[in-house]
C-alpha cells in the first residue's frame, strides 16, 4: 500500500528495507494462521474460567491495608488456577518481577540441607545470585541450600545419563527453565518438559519441580502445569499480563507448594490472607484476558525476526523455519556494533522515549554489562517491543514482544535499518 509505504519512510524505513520485509512475509500466512489457532484456543480457555468464576464488576474494588477478603484478588488466583489446571496459585503484585517469583518459589521450598538440581544448565543471570552461584547476601547457598546442575548436550537436548548420576535422597526441588535466557540453546517445547518432569520423577517420585515459565505462556495450548510440574511461575509484566498489568507475579501449583510460597511472601501464619489489591485489578483482569492474542503478536514478531535476519547470513534461535515454544528470537550479531544498531532500531520504534538512545551499561544483577531498548508504558515491560542482551559473545540480541503485530513487525523493519544505515548489512 502507498500510503503506508510513505508514511514508513517518514519514520525512517527506506523502500528497501520495506520490500526486503514484505518478501519475507509472502511465506509466513501459514505460520501466522497456525498461531492465531492458538491464540483462540487459549482465547477460550481464559474466558471459561472467567466466567466459571463468576468475575464481576465487584472484583475490579481497589482494597488497602492488609487486604482482608479481597473478592478480586482471590477470584483472580482461582481463574488463574483454572487456566493452568492447579490446585491452586498466588498472583499479586506484591511480586516484584519474574526473579522474585522463582526466589519466592524456591525458598519456600527449600530448607538448609536441601539439594536444588538444574538438569537444564545454567539458570539465567539473575537468578545466579539468587541461588548462590555467583556470592550474594541471603542467596540459598547463605541459608545452606546445596547447587548442582546437569548441563545440556552439544545438541541442546537433555543428558539423562546425567541426570539420572545427580539425581540423589538429597535432592529436594528441580528447577526447569523453560525458555533460553541469555544463551542461545534452544527453548523447550511443553512436552519435552513434560517428558523430562516424568523422568526425573520415575527417579526420585517425590523430587518437587518448578518450572520458570517465563516468556512461554499461551504459546502453546498446554503449560509446563499440564504436564506434571509441581510449581509454574512467571511475571505479569511478560505474557500474562497482556501489556497492562503494571507489576506482579504468579505461582501456580499443588496447594502444599503455592501455601507455602505464600507464607513466604507474607509471613508464617498469614500466607494468602493478607495483600491489598492497591485498586490494580482490572488492569491484571484485562490483561490476562487479552494475554493470548498479545501473546501471538509477538511471537508472530519473533518468527518474523527470524525470516528476516537468518537469510542475511545471521544465526537465528530457534531458526526461520523451527516451531516456537516461547516467544523470544535470539539473533547472533557477531559484534557489539550491531546490539548496538540492532537495539538503536527498536527504540526508535517504541511508542515511549523513541528519542531515546540504548548503549551498554552495567545492571543489577548481571556479571556482563548489558544493552536493553525498552519504549515501554510499563518499566521494564518484556511483553512490549523490546530487544536486550548481554555484550559477550557471540553478541547476540534478544527480541521479544510488541503489543501488537503492526507494532512488532514496525520495530523489526526499523532495527534492520539502523543495521543498513551503519553498514553492518547490505540486502
């Protein structure tokens, strides 16, 4: 269409880089329909549970204090109990991020003595210091919570040999991380997940195991839940929050596991009972509805990333042609140069502080320093367009995200300009 072309290049987008993107989406009607199938299923699976639950105006009533009988906040956690068929679950926006989440989760479920085994490799950055890999005040290891992981085949597939050897009486909590965080192995798909949960616990049957579901929610029509997972854990400010829920995590579970998590939260003896809405629930209602179909335009974004950069010569995780089980493409840029055109490209993209210039820095928690574009109408919003990294190599660009497809598909034609217009890639 002329009129859009016109108006892309008064954004930025030449002719070029707009025909490059049109070509590569001629292949993608199959892809995008199979994920709007998806989308409906999950569409559906939400709305049932609102409506089983008999969510009603009286839920959206802000509470304060110490939040006793708070309609909306416990009608809530049952729906989202529904949507991943626990027993029960704890969402509050008491819950920082995804990495207090899983801190929740983890020491809640633990006690000094015990072993926490990750038969996935190497957990994602933040939640090194949490357990104690990298030294931090009040990590599990301070608290005598003992590590040990089984790393992934050459393949990125799991060494059940190996987990089989790690797996002992000791062993308390295995931690599963479902997408790939700052590495590029592959993300696990619900069923290899489910497959892996079977096995460790043909092992140990009583073992406990958490899966970080981050980034993964409404992918797929089934969740690590479904498959056996003791604990499922995530951010409202990734998928499940649909864009408008302005903080909070999840927990969902068996109930011994999610009360537990819950006294931790708050403390022994008041668990679930206590916790103030803040007047945040129609923003966590509303976006756990639209959640699904947020979800599939970003992952349309990422599968549109992919068929973008991998014919330029660029190695793409998962690749153009591979099914998605999160909604994160990881693209290796070869150089800090191109992170830094790459992320250039998505800011200028973004509907808040486009204006705004992305380079490396140091961050909590990270050893390396990192770059993040994030023109987000929440801070630090990982469902909004945004692309982040750490700079190590072999530099690669993590994307995710865009509220909406047009949205997505803008900012990845943009950040390929910035690569053009920095003569880091000539199509």
């Amino acid at each position: 269409m002329e009129e859009l072309l016109e108006l892309y290049q008064t954004m930025g987008i030449s002719p070029a880089v707009y025909a490059y993107g049109e070509k590569a989406l001629e292949g993608l009607k199959d892809r995008f329909a199979a994920i709007d199938r998806v989308a409906e299923y999950n569409q559906a699976k939400v709305l049932r549970a609102m409506q089983k639950n008999r969510v009603s105006a009286a839920c959206f009533v802000p509470t304060s204090g110490y939040g006793y009988d708070d309609l909306g906040r416990d009608t809530l956690e049952r729906v989202y109990a529904d949507v991943f068929h626990t027993e029960s679950a704890l969402v509050r926006p008491q819950i920082t991020c995804g990495t207090h989440a899983l801190t929740v989760a983890l020491s809640a479920n633990l006690l000094p003595g015990d072993e926490l085994l990750s038969p996935v490799g190497l957990p994602y950055d933040t939640l090194q210091e949490v357990i104690g890999i990298r030294e931090s005040p009040c990590s599990l290891a301070e608290y005598g919570v003992v590590y040990r992981q089984v790393d992934l085949l050459p393949d990125g597939s799991f060494d059940y040999e190996g987990i089989r050897k790690a797996i002992n009486p000791k062993t308390k909590l295995i931690t599963i991380q479902r997408s790939k965080g700052y590495a590029t192995r592959p993300t696990f798909s619900t069923s290899q997940i489910g497959e892996l949960i079977a096995f460790c616990k043909s092992i140990k049957p009583d073992v406990l195991v958490m899966v970080d579901n981050c980034y993964g929610e409404f992918v797929e029509t089934m969740e690590p839940s479904d498959v056996g997972a003791d604990m499922t854990v995530g951010s409202l400010i990734k998928n499940p929050g649909g864009g408008l829920a302005p903080i909070g995590g999840y927990i969902c579970g068996t109930r011994e596991c999610v009360d537990r998590c819950a006294y931790r939260l708050s403390a022994p003896g008041l668990g679930k009972e206590v916790g103030a809405n803040l007047g945040l629930m129609t923003s966590l209602y509303q976006g756990f509805f639209l959640a699904p179909t947020v979800t599939a335009s970003a992952e349309k974004g990422a599968v549109f990333a992919a068929n973008l950069y991998e014919p330029l010569g660029f190695r793409c995780v998962p690749n153009a042609t591979e099914s998605r089980h999160d909604i994160i493409q990881a693209v290796e840029l070869g150089s800090e140069e191109g992170m830094i055109a790459f992320c250039k490209g998505i800011q200028a993209a973004a509907p808040v502080d486009s204006f705004a210039t992305p380079y490396p820095s140091d961050m909590p928690g990270y050893s390396d320093k990192v770059i993040m574009a994030a023109g987000a109408f929440v801070q630090g919003s990982s469902i909004e367009l945004s692309a982040d990294g750490p700079i190590r190599p072999p530099y690669a660009v993590y994307f995710q995200g865009g509220l909406t497809w047009c949205s997505a598909k803008l900012g990845i034609l943009m950040s390929l300009q910035k690569m053009v217009d920095a003569g880091l890639v000539s199509l």
